[in-house]
C-alpha cells in the first residue's frame, strides 16, 4: 500500500512530509529471532560447544586443583 511519513523537527516548526509505497510480499527473515526457528544443525553446534565449555571448564579445575595442592 501507499503511505505518507511526516517528521517534524524538534527545534523548529519544519516538518518534512514523503509519499511511500511498501511492496507485498513476505518480510525480510533475519536470523533466528521472532517466528523463525533454530535448524536441527544449529541446535548440533550449539549443543556441541556447550559440551567442550563443559569439558574444558572441568579441565581447568582439575587442573588448577592439583597445582594448588602442589604448592604446600
């Protein structure tokens, strides 16, 4: 449909008035917000780096766990 933007500015009594058409058709998809979805893939890689988080989170405490107990 057609539409009209007007706009007026804040520090004087301008406004500024266009004339706009807004094409049919579906709406731009971007990315994983609103009524899209994650793909099986994503849901994969995502599952995947939260299990090396976790491996390398134990990693680091076992770790740093020996090393203090070394110190006395």
């Amino acid at each position: 449909g057609q539409y009209h933007l007007s706009v007026k500015c804040s520090d004087n009594d301008r406004i500024a008035t266009q004339k706009f058409t807004v094409l049919a058709g579906n709406g731009a998809q971007g990315g994983l917000g609103g009524s899209m979805g994650p793909n099986s893939t994503e849901m994969q890689v995502g599952g995947g780096l939260v299990a090396a988080a976790a491996v390398g989170g134990a990693v680091f405490l076992v770790r740093r766990r020996r090393t203090s107990h070394a110190a006395f």
